[in-house]
C-alpha cells in the first residue's frame, strides 16, 4: 500500500504535468509531434514513480525521458529550432520526483513554469520591443551591483563610533538603483504623470530619504518633471509617515492615540501638496523625447549615498558629543538620517518606562521635524532650487501644522 504522502505527491505530480503540458498543447496547436498535455502528465507521474523506488531507477527515467527530448528535437530541428518543448520535458519529470519530497515547492515551481511558458509572445515583445539597449544595460548593472558586489562586501565599521561600512553605503547606492529603476518602468508603462507618483508612495515604505534624492536627480536631468517629480517624493514621505503610525500602533497604542490629530494632520497635508504638484505637472506634459532613456546613473547613485553616509557620521559624531544623557537631541540627530529607527528609539524607551508620555511625544514630533528638514536640504542637494521649493514647501508645510495641531492639543 502506498503510503498518504506518495499519493499526495504523485496526484501533485499529475496536476503539475497537466498545466505544463495544457500550456505546450495550446502552444503548438495540433502538431502532434511534440509533447502536449498526456505526455506531460505521463512524464511528471514517471518522475514521482521512480522517486519512489530510489536514486538508481530515478535517474534511469532521467535519461529515458532525455533520450526522448533528444530524438524530438533532432525531428523537429529543420522546422523549429528551439529548445524549449524538450527541456520543458525534462522539467516536468523533474519536477514529478520533486513533488514526493517537497509537495509545495514543486507546485509553486509547476505554476511558475506554466506562467513562464504563456507568457511568451508577451516577453519576447518585452526584450524585443519594450526594453531599449540602455536599459537592459541598466538592468544588469543594478543586477550586479545587487547579487554581485553586494554580498562580497565587509559589514565592519569603517568609524569610530560604528555607524559606517562598505555594505551599508553600497546597499544605499543598491536602493538608489532601484528606485530609479521602478521609476523607469512605471513611466515607460503608464506615463510620469501617473507612474512617477506611485513609484514614490511605494518606495517610501522602503526609504522615503532615497526616494527624495532619486526624484531630485530625475527633476534635474528633466526641469519639466519637477512638479510631477516633487509629487512622487511628497507621496514617498506620506507612505513613510503611514509606516511610522503602524510602529507606534503596534508597540504603543496609547502613544499613537495621543499623536493621531497631528499625524493625521501632517498626512492629509502631503496628501494635499502632493496632488497640488501632480496637477501642476499634468498641466505642463513632457514630450517622450524629453523623457531620460536611462534608468539611472552609476555616479549620481553613488554621490547620494555618500551625502547620506555623511549625514549619519555627522550625526554619530554630535551624538557622541551630547552623550547618552540628551535624548531628545539625540533623537533628532538620529532621526535626519533614519527616521523609523529614531521614533522606534522612542517609543522602546516610553514602554519601558524610560520616557514618560509627553516625552515620548515630544520625541516623536521632534525625529518627524528633524527628518522634513533633513529632506528638505537633501531637495535642494538632488534636484536643484525648483525641485527644493516645491518639496521644501511641502515638508515645511507639513511640519508647521503639525506642530501647531500638537500646540493647540496640548494647550486646550
């Protein structure tokens, strides 16, 4: 008798070689010199059958099932060159004997590789047709720079007070990349109108200080994005602010309630700028032409992330001078540099008892403050004095109201 997780296994096996094999069936229409959907679930089930009688008979059917791509290909050479349909087979016994061992993977597996082979005309016409030369360029370079030199570089302090190394500037000029990346896309895909603004709320969630940099260099490279570009890093601020009201309402509820008119306050505020920017820049359309066919630059990645790293050192270096006895100074030096990790500070320090209630707001207020005007000189920095304006006015006026929302409170 078999046992339930062989029958598992292999009925996950026929279902993963009749999605494969319905995919190629629809693929080569009634030629019926290749494998489609019977063939497929038969070389899937083969595959878990014969992980079941050990190694020896695996492999056995590994080689059969080779020998059969082998003979269709050279069939079908003349007429169709590729290789596709025989490594497809291959992949399917496969991914049969995975099935008796790792039930899940292979299924996971199995629909990912039925996507991938729908999705054919759609990606040819992607590497064919959509992605420029520049671009695929680009792509590699974040590639490698991502899953190449990332994981090669030492994670050791370069400074005295351990703030600083290879990894952590890297992985800054890493995320640079990527926003610039996302924004790429989202403008090829949907126009800056649109795509540069949700590119910005969601890489806010991710750093809202990168976010404001890689706009500013897009407003630079492009004055007439500047409106639509100071919408996408006002959006970024916003999604990082919602991201701050989920750390406060997980780690303390009674902390958020007393924050929640002057968070709201300032939320409402980027909201309200952002879509003033946005309209601003749908008004004004940028020709195609005038859109930058790179993804990024290498060196303006790079000068971001040494502005950033500067910006910490610096704050390690006054922290260091103030001493441990300063908080409120010490989170707002902190918080210039990154915000989450400041307001976290804070609101550890309230729940055990280190900071009483009206300091820990204090605390919160003053790491939001401290990391508006941050951004706001990184503004001018990245984007030029337009792009300042618009971002500075934004940030300065989301911090006025809520600093006087959280006066008003207090006093009434």
């Amino acid at each position: 008798m078999w046992s339930e997780e062989a029958v598992r296994g292999t009925l996950t096996a026929l279902g993963v070689g009749l999605l494969i094999g319905l995919v190629r069936e629809r693929a080569h229409g009634h030629d019926t010199a290749k494998a489609g959907t019977r063939t497929h679930a038969l070389i899937a089930v083969l595959g878990s059958v014969t992980w079941g009688f050990g190694v020896a008979p695996f492999v056995a059917g590994l080689l059969v099932v080779g020998a059969l791509a082998v003979a269709g290909y050279l069939k079908t050479a003349d007429t169709d060159p590729g290789l596709t349909g025989e490594v497809t087979m291959l992949v399917s016994f496969m991914l049969g004997g995975l099935a008796r061992k790792e039930l899940v993977m292979s299924a996971a597996l199995g629909v990912t590789v039925a996507i991938l082979l729908y999705a054919k005309p759609h990606l040819q016409r992607l590497s064919r047709e959509l992605v420029s030369e520049q671009e695929l360029q680009d792509l590699l370079m974040l590639a490698a720079a991502a899953v190449v030199v990332l994981p090669l570089l030492p994670q050791h302090p370069l400074d005295p007070w351990g703030v600083l190394d290879l990894h952590m500037i890297w992985r800054i000029v890493v995320l640079v990349m990527v926003v610039g990346m996302m924004g790429h896309i989202a403008q090829r895909a949907v126009g800056p109108s649109v795509g540069f603004p949700l590119t910005g709320f969601f890489a806010g969630f991710v750093s809202s200080t990168l976010a404001v940099a890689s706009f500013g260099k897009r407003a630079r490279e492009v004055p007439a994005l500047t409106a639509i570009a100071s919408a996408a890093a006002l959006l970024a601020n916003l999604s990082s602010l919602l991201l701050v009201t989920v750390v406060l309402g997980l780690i303390s509820p009674a902390l958020l309630k007393s924050l929640v008119a002057p968070i709201a306050a300032a939320a409402l505020t980027l909201l309200g700028v952002a879509l003033l920017c946005a309209r601003i820049g749908i008004r004004h359309p940028v020709a195609s032409s005038e859109l930058p066919s790179r993804a990024f630059k290498l060196s303006q990645a790079i000068l971001i992330a040494v502005i950033i790293s500067a910006v910490v050192l610096l704050s390690a270096w006054l922290a260091s001078l103030f001493g441990e006895g300063s908080m409120l100074i010490l989170t707002g030096l902190v918080a210039i540099a990154e915000l989450h990790a400041a307001i976290t500070s804070v609101v550890q320090l309230h729940v055990t008892g280190g900071l009483d209630l009206k300091s820990a707001q204090l605390g919160v207020l003053l790491a939001l403050a401290a990391s508006l005007i941050a951004k706001t000189v990184l503004g001018f920095m990245a984007g030029g004095q337009r792009y300042g304006l618009y971002v500075g006015a934004g940030l300065g006026l989301t911090m006025l109201i809520m600093l006087l929302v959280s006066a008003f409170l207090s006093h009434g």
